[in-house]
C-alpha cells in the first residue's frame, strides 16, 4: 500500500488483471514490449505521493518522469518511457554493496554482523538498533547498509570506495560515476546517518571510523543511474551473478540468492510484507524514484518514477511491477494445480 498527500492508502494493485503462472520463460518479444506500455500506461495515471525533499537536490526532480525497463537473462532489453533519465540510485545500492560483501566474506560472516530480519521500523531509525542493542538487523535499512559498506575490502577509504564504485560498475556493464551535486547535497544534510555510524560503531558492529564509512556510504548512494542500468544490475541478480549483457560472472550463484532473500524481505522498508503481497518478487527501492524488481532465473525489471508514498518507494514503479509481475506470470508464489498424467520435472 502507499500514501498519498494526505497520508490517505493508496491500493497498489494491476487494476483487475488476472495473475499468469510463470512457466520459467516469458512471452516473445513483441508481447513484452506491449504488456510494458500498457504497464507504463496504467501506472501513469496515478498522480499520488511526494518527490523527495529531505535531501534538498532531489526535489528538483520532473513528478512527472516515468520510465520502465526489463531485461531479460539472455540479455535482451525492453523500454518505454523516460528510460534515459539519469538519478541517484540511493538505497538501491545497498543490494548490490550487499551483494558483493557477501561474495568476499561469504554468508555466515556476514549475517553474523549485519543480520537479515526487517526491523519494522523506518529505514533510519535509531531506536531500531537501541532495541536490538547494537545489531542493524539486515543490510536494508541505514545502520545496516553502514554496516555492510564498513565490510567492503579496501586498505583505506579510498580503495574501499573504489571496489564499491568498480563492483555496481560491473553490475550495470559500464563505469558508473558519482554525482557530485548529489554527493555535497547529502553530505551536507547527512547528519543523522552520521549519528547511525557513530551508535553502531559504539557497539562494534564497525571497526574502521565510522565519519570514513558514511561517507563512502554517501557516494554509493549519489552513483549516477538510469532505468537501463538498474534493470541490466538487476538481470544480473536473475541470472545467478552473470551480468546477462556483457557475460561477465559479477558475484557468485550464493550471493544472489542471500541477497534476493534479504530484499524479499525487507527491499521496500516497512511495507516490505505488502509488496511481496502484491508483487511476489523480490525488489528494492531508492528515495529518488528508482525501483527495481527481480524474477530470478527470467528477468531484471527497473523503473523511474519520483513520487513516493510515505515509506520512500515509488508509487508508479510499484503500480507497474504489480501489473508485469501478474501478465507476465512472475509471481513466485503463484502456481496451477498439477495436470493429472503429465510427468513431473
């Protein structure tokens, strides 16, 4: 569910539209492109929620932008919209910091530090960590995210920095770079993350200085996107690591699947149960409109649209993956009962 300006609910649903059972490969192409203009159109009509202005550069963005991307395992892409749009992909990125940390250090190392429960509470609350006495409870949520940046390998903070840039570079087939109007933006508003780094570090869930690891953090969240990057970085998370464009193993099978769990979880913050309700794929949100949403083994699925519900997820992009993930039979938990005679495979 969303909210809208006057904080009423806002269903997130396909409009009515029937719910496919996948059969593990989607429809041709020319059906894909079709199902995602009627997505597009559908989504578009929906004028609820707020652009972001608690970092004030965001709220520069067009409300009004809206660009839909997938790509599928074999590569293949399909657009509609404001695709080439550049943003910042903020908390999107925790997925794919997250991603990567647990491919150096492996899954229980990294559960032992940065846990994978939701907390329930808003993305940067500091009574979640008091409650939990110190542990972040999953790398979704700012003291998490914090938390897994601290893990990344780097001697310094400029070398830890430099995997990060170089890992979400090869995510999305092509060198990613900051954007610096973003980066001042946030590290000059940036004050309660710092407050997040500085507890969890009091409780030695960080070991490096934690003013170095929030502003890492920082430029991982102000990396420059647009809806074709996100959705090629999210083919890689469906293709068990393999970038699906350029054929390059970026993480492996292991780390996708800790990390599609963790955002089947706990991707959309607080109303993480209600998209999985509705949408039944794992996905992750970012506060400058950016949405992706992953099937494994199909299809990456990305979108752009800045009005948000009081959770911080986009209100157009989650309308639009409901719609595709009913058409296109992507639900995970949708299924048909079994065809009396037909051997099992």
């Amino acid at each position: 569910m969303n909210a809208d300006d006057s904080g009423a609910r806002v269903d997130v649903d396909a409009g009515g539209i029937a719910q496919s059972v996948g059969t593990g490969l989607l429809p041709e192409g020319a059906r894909i492109d079709r199902m995602l203009a009627e997505a597009h159109a559908h989504a578009a009509r929906h004028h609820e929620g707020r652009v972001a202005d608690y970092i004030p550069v965001l709220a520069a963005a067009d409300p009004e932008a809206f660009g839909l991307c997938v790509v599928g395992v074999d590569g293949v892409r399909h657009e509609v919209g404001q695709t080439a749009t550049r943003f910042s992909i903020q908390s999107i990125s925790k997925a794919f910091v997250y991603a990567l940390v647990v491919d150096h250090l492996g899954h229980g190392r990294v559960r032992e530090v940065v846990g994978v429960n939701n907390t329930g509470l808003a993305f940067n609350s500091l009574i979640a960590i008091e409650l939990h006495d110190g542990h972040p409870r999953n790398p979704m949520v700012n003291a998490g995210a914090i938390a897994t940046t601290a893990l990344m390998p780097g001697a310094d903070p400029d070398a830890q920095w430099e995997a990060v840039r170089e890992g979400l570079s090869r995510f999305a087939g092509r060198p990613l770079a900051v954007d610096d109007e973003v980066y001042r933006s946030e590290s000059e508003t940036n004050q309660r993350n710092r407050a997040i780094g500085q507890l969890v570090h009091s409780y030695g869930r960080i070991e490096r200085r934690p003013a170095d690891v929030v502003d890492v953090y920082t430029r991982q969240c102000a990396l420059s996107v647009d809806t074709v990057d996100l959705a090629v970085m999210a083919a890689t998370l469906a293709d068990g690591g393999v970038n699906p464009v350029t054929g390059e193993r970026v993480v492996s099978a292991e780390a996708c699947r800790d990390t599609l769990a963790v955002l089947a979880t706990s991707g959309l913050y607080e109303t993480s149960g209600d998209w999985m309700f509705e949408i039944g794929l794992p996905g992750k949100s970012g506060v400058a409109g950016g949405l992706i949403t992953v099937a494994p083994g199909k299809v990456g699925m990305a979108s752009y649209a800045p009005r948000l519900d009081a959770a911080g997820n986009s209100v157009r992009g989650q309308i639009a993956a409901a719609y595709l993930s009913r058409v296109l039979g992507l639900n995970i938990f949708a299924s048909a009962p079994y065809a009396s005679g037909l051997p099992l495979r």
